[in-house]
C-alpha cells in the first residue's frame, strides 16, 4: 500500500522534489521571520503610534514584508534559480503568485482579531493583534512557498 506522498510523488515528482528541500525550506522559512518582524513592525507602528484601521494597517505590512523577502529570496533562498534578466517580470509575477498567500494571510487576521477577539492588553499595547498577525503569517507562508518556489522561481524547471 503506498502512501499520500508516494502517490504524489509519482503525479508531479518534479514539483513534490523541488518543494521537499529541506535547505530551500530552511531558508525560506528564515527570510519568513525577516518579514514577519517587517510586516508585525509596520502593522504596530500604524495602529498603536498613528491609529490606523487594523486591517489598512495589515496589508500595508504585508506588501512592506513582500517587497523585502522578495529581494532577500532572490538573492539567496533561490539565487540558483531564473533568469537575472526578468527580475521586473518575478517581481510582478511574484506579487501575483503571493496574492493567494496574502489573501489567506489578511483573512485569518480579520478572522482572529475580530470574530475571536479575546481582550489582551498589557501597557496600554493590544497584544491580540499580534496573536492575529501570527496565525495569518503561518498559514500564509505556507501558501507562499508552495505558490512562489512553483511558479515566481520555478524550482522545478531545471531538474
């Protein structure tokens, strides 16, 4: 009897490779915590410092952290991968590829902050908004990677 993996592995084997990489992941997951303390950050400073609506201020964190991981992913976690010459077309293509991510992201967010809200202040601070931010960052990174090592580098092309 084979398993879920197996017979994956034998549909896409490929894709199922280039995405299973334990460095790759490794390092996507680290340029993950760069953008999650650049899009915690800027959600942060917009709602407590200038009173931004929660979830204006969210998706201005959220394209702060695309714009950053894209140019530290480029340059490390997929230098190996596409062509150097269509940087402006990854870049595009990976805003399009994180749509999915983001949209995932923004609604677990406004699912968590608003319809489970649960009141935790600590100095003055609404700590709530970072359980929120937390739960939409994990799901969304792993939309992210499988959409962008798939379809923004393209792992799978040159194997």
């Amino acid at each position: 009897m084979s398993s879920p993996s197996d017979r994956l592995r034998r549909v896409v084997p490929d894709r199922f490779d280039s995405l299973v990489s334990g460095v790759r992941f490794g390092q996507f997951v680290s340029v993950g915590v760069i953008g999650a303390i650049c899009d915690t950050t800027v959600l942060l400073v917009l709602t407590e410092v200038f009173g931004v609506l929660a979830e204006l201020a969210t998706l201005a964190g959220i394209e702060t952290a695309i714009l950053v991981m894209f140019a530290i992913n480029e340059r490390w976690t997929f230098a190996e991968e596409g062509d150097p010459e269509s940087l402006p077309r990854r870049l595009l293509r990976s805003h399009v590829v994180r749509a999915g991510g983001s949209t995932t992201q923004f609604l677990v967010f406004v699912v968590i902050y608003r319809l489970l809200f649960v009141p935790l202040t600590v100095a003055g601070i609404d700590l709530w908004i970072l359980v929120a931010k937390g739960g939409g960052i994990g799901l969304g990174m792993l939309v992210n990677y499988v959409f962008e090592s798939l379809f923004t580098w393209q792992v799978h092309q040159g194997e």
